[in-house]
C-alpha cells in the first residue's frame, strides 16, 4: 500500500532542490535489505512515493563469482512480482521517473569485483551481460557504487582498470542504443568526497567523460572509527562540501553532472563517559544498534525520532558544521534534521549542480514518528521555493513487452574489439586549503593532517604496526612525531595500516587527535 504521508528529509530536500528548479535531478537509493525489517522498520516498493524523486536507484545486485555478470541480491527480486518488477511499476503512476539497478555498497567491498576487473575477457563480459539484465528487467539505467577500486583488497592497477571499464559500460550503453533504437541506458557512479579514496581510487580527469552523472557521497566524513563524538561533517559543513564539489569540477566534470549527497541517518557512538556529552566528548565506538536497522554506529532518522520523543534523549546544535546531535544515556549521534537539509540544499542551488541524491529513502522518518514536524517544515518551505507543478493524477505506463524477452547470457568469449587501454593519468592536485587532505580535522584553528602514503605494516625502525591489536582509529606513530597512524574498521583490519603525515611545522598532538603546531606538541614519550 502507497503511504501517504510525506517522507521527512526527502520531502524537505525535494520542496528545496526541485522546488526551486524543475530540471534540477533528485536520485533516491532504496535498499532492499529493508523488506527484513521488523515494525516500522519494513519497507517495500510501495512504499516510495514516485513523485518525490526523479530517479530511484535499487540497491543492490551482486556480481556472479564467475566475474562474468550480475546476480539477484534478494531471492524475490527477479522472480514474477519480485522487488524488481515492483521497484519499475512505480513508472506506472509517474511515467517521468526513472529506475536504475546498483552493484556494490560498502558492506561487500573490492572482492566482488576482482574476477571481473583483473580479466579482459571476464570484463568485456561483464559488460555485454549487464545491458543485457538491465533490458530484461526493465531498469532505465546502472549505478557503479564500487566502494573503492585499488583499495580493501583491490591492487593498485585497479585503479586504471576501472576507468576502462567506466569507458567500457558508456561505450557498449551508447551502441546498445544506437542498434535498437531504445533510449540510452543511464551510468552514474557513486564516488568518494575526500582526497583519502580519490587519490588512491581514481583518474578522475579521465573518468568523468565516461558517465552521465556523478554521485558525490558528501556524507559520512566521520563515524565510530574515531574515538570522539562528531557530527556529521565537521569543520564546517558548506567548507567540506564545497571543497568536495570544488575539486571535481576542478578535475573538469560539467556542474550538469554532479550530484550531491545527503544521507538520512546519523553516526552513533557509545559515549566514555554519559555525563560528558557535547561534541568531541570521548566515545570507546560505535552506538548499540537500533532497534529496527540493526547496524552497530548507525541509526536511521527514524529510530532517532523515536529516542527524542519517546526515550527522554536531548538535543544540541553544532554551530560551526550546522548539524545537531542527540544523546540519551551512553549513547550520542549526530544527523541531520529539516535546518541542516535546508542549508545543504541552499549550497546545491547556490552552486547550481545537477542536483541531490539521498541514502536513503527507507532509512527517512516514512511511517510517521516526526511526521508532524517534518509536514509543519515542508509547508515552512512552500512560501520561500516554488514547489514543483505536479499533475494531480499521472497517466498510467506499461512496460514495453521487449522488456519481458529473456536475458541473453555471453558463454563464449568475446570476440569484440577490445576496450582501449589509454595511458594512466597524471595530475597535479589543484591548491587545497590546510584540512583538504583530511578524514578528520579540527576547527579551532589548528592545521590538520593530510595522507602521505598506505605504507606496509613496519616502521622505519622494524617495529610491526598492527591494526588487529589496536583497533580503529587514529594513533600516534611509533617513531615518527610528525606522523600518525590511521586503522580503519571492519573488514580493513586485516590489510596494512596508513601511515599518515602531517603538514609541514606541525606534529600528531595524541591528546586531541590531531596535527598541532609543533611548538604545542610534546614529542618526549
């Protein structure tokens, strides 16, 4: 059944974006993970209003083992009446919206991916294959949400293969339709924000010509991997971002491709000590899981809603980075809310980008427990952004019977011109501003680190630096004042530590956990 009430953040973002602009593109991720949810947690299909995003991408499909080509998540996602026909039907009440299908996240990595981009055969494939799922099940278009190339296991000449196989899928989407005359597949790609991954993963003057949008994951600048409590940005909301926008477009991607990113859910964090709860108050990880998405460090908008209003936790604002936060107990996370939201979707229109995209619509206030605030907030919005004109009733759609033909499986290899290999680029990064470099910085003043290199696990010295032993998080060096290192979580502890450098006339301060001026810094133990 179609809910009827209005999607918190979403609705707020879209009166703000598109509001204002009618080309300007509002993507929606829809995880499908969601069906599992217990309570109001559960979110199908139905559920997403067709009128609210210009584009819905489903996540996620997997890649065969084989590297050769896609294979359903979900067991009911390509089934008759599955997740996939379901997710497209929402065309049949507004024909204008488009559905595309993403591979990756970051929950699965880089090994998904390495049968297929280590083999030129395996990867020309995979191409041919994926327009084939793409048509069979009627999606308009294919998200690239590697999380990231040449890192978590990918070696580092991964990074020139994915531009050839970003240059592969746009190339084969672009002769696809040009043979059958059918609309031309979509290819967007979800990319890292900070220098950190960028440098590391991409070749971004060559690979922003093989997309037609670029998903710019503007979110999730800090989290459980640090041990004390953050926003969801930090040193200054619009400075971060605007840093982020302005190095892509620095890298020549056009402004009617860049989307940017705003997330429906907050970083949690289980505080040291409940009675010191501000921002930077000292945490020991990750906040428990909430109680419907279940996933240590992370609340959905919704189960933060529900901890204001029904578990006494209380609220504050971070006025440097214009985000709030909440804590209740032990626990803190910061978000964003309908003020923050605004002031994101204020720098998309001042920067006038393509337009926003949000993970993600079933981790928003949908079933209600903010729903009263978040209707007061959109109608705020009404007299300051032209709403968009939205037809009352939406002419009904049907997908077209060609959509129904089986999918064409390549067994054979390709017998194709190979993808062209194109020499591996090199840049020189534009000017950055002291914290450009950084995962984390500090606004008092203080110039912050930046990545020097992903060294092995030894020290100059022969001493073994080991992420297993000490955790996530950021840590002096052993030997070297002017070097920190950084042990990031999950499925990362079992690969080297990064060994990073701070900028020139500052040493790593271990009491704030961050690069200070030398002369502050006491480098005797």
């Amino acid at each position: 059944m179609f809910l009827g009430f209005a999607l918190g953040l979403l609705v707020m973002c879209c009166h703000l974006v598109a509001g204002v602009d009618a080309g300007k593109k509002i993507f929606c991720y829809y995880s499908s993970f969601a069906q599992n949810r217990q309570g109001i947690g559960k979110f199908l299909p139905e559920d997403i209003d067709p009128f609210l995003c210009t584009h819905v991408l489903f996540a996620f499909v997997d890649i065969h083992p084989s590297g050769t080509e896609l294979m359903a998540f979900n067991r009911n996602d390509a089934v008759p009446a599955g997740l996939y026909q379901r997710t497209i039907e929402l065309k049949e009440k507004n024909p204008a919206l488009k559905v595309l299908l993403a591979v990756g996240g970051w929950q699965i990595g880089s090994k998904p991916f390495l049968p297929m981009i280590s083999d030129e055969d395996n990867m020309r494939m995979w191409i041919k294959n994926v327009v084939s799922y793409l048509r069979k099940y009627g999606f308009d278009g294919f998200d690239m949400d590697w999380e990231f190339p040449a890192t978590r296991g990918s070696s580092p000449e991964d990074k020139y293969r994915y531009t050839r196989l970003m240059k592969g899928l746009y190339e084969e989407f672009a002769e696809e339709a040009e043979e059958t005359g059918r609309e031309k597949l979509i290819l967007t790609m979800a990319t890292a924000a900070g220098t950190y991954f960028i440098d590391q993963s991409y070749e971004p003057r060559k690979l922003i010509h093989y997309m037609d949008y670029m998903l710019l994951m503007t979110y999730n600048y800090h989290g459980q991997w640090e041990k004390r409590t953050e926003g969801m940005v930090h040193g200054g909301l619009l400075d971060r971002q605007e840093w982020s926008i302005d190095y892509w477009l620095s890298q020549g991607i056009p402004k009617e491709k860049l989307i940017v990113g705003l997330a429906t859910y907050g970083m949690s964090y289980t505080l040291a000590n409940p009675e010191v709860h501000g921002v930077h108050a000292p945490a020991i990880g990750g906040g428990r899981m909430g109680p419907f998405t279940k996933e240590t460090g992370i609340l959905s908008y919704y189960e933060i809603c529900h901890n204001i209003q029904n578990n006494g936790w209380k609220t504050g604002w971070i006025e440097d980075q214009g985000v709030p936060y909440a804590y209740g107990g032990d626990q803190w996370v910061g978000f964003d809310n309908i003020d923050s939201i605004k002031m994101k979707a204020e720098l998309i229109m001042k920067r006038d980008v393509a337009g926003a995209f949000v993970w993600s619509v079933e981790m928003d206030d949908f079933s209600g427990p903010s729903h009263a605030s978040s209707r007061m907030a959109t109608q705020w919005a009404k007299p300051t952004w032209r709403s968009r004109d939205i037809a009352t009733e939406a002419p009904w759609w049907k997908r077209s019977s060609s959509d129904d033909a089986p999918v064409t499986h390549l067994n054979a290899r390709p017998t194709g011109k190979p993808i062209e290999e194109e020499s591996p680029e090199t840049t020189t990064a534009p000017k950055r501003s002291p914290w450009e470099n950084s995962v984390h910085d500090k606004s008092e003043g203080q110039r912050t680190w930046k990545q020097e290199s992903s060294a092995g696990a030894q020290n100059k010295g022969g001493n073994t630096i080991n992420c297993g032993l000490l955790g996530s998080g950021l840590f002096p060096h052993p030997t070297e004042c002017d070097k920190f290192v950084m042990c990031l979580p999950g499925a990362w502890m079992d690969y080297p530590p990064h060994i990073m450098s701070c900028p020139a006339g500052t040493k790593y301060d271990k009491a704030i956990k961050v690069c200070n001026h030398a002369s502050e810094v006491d480098c005797s133990d």
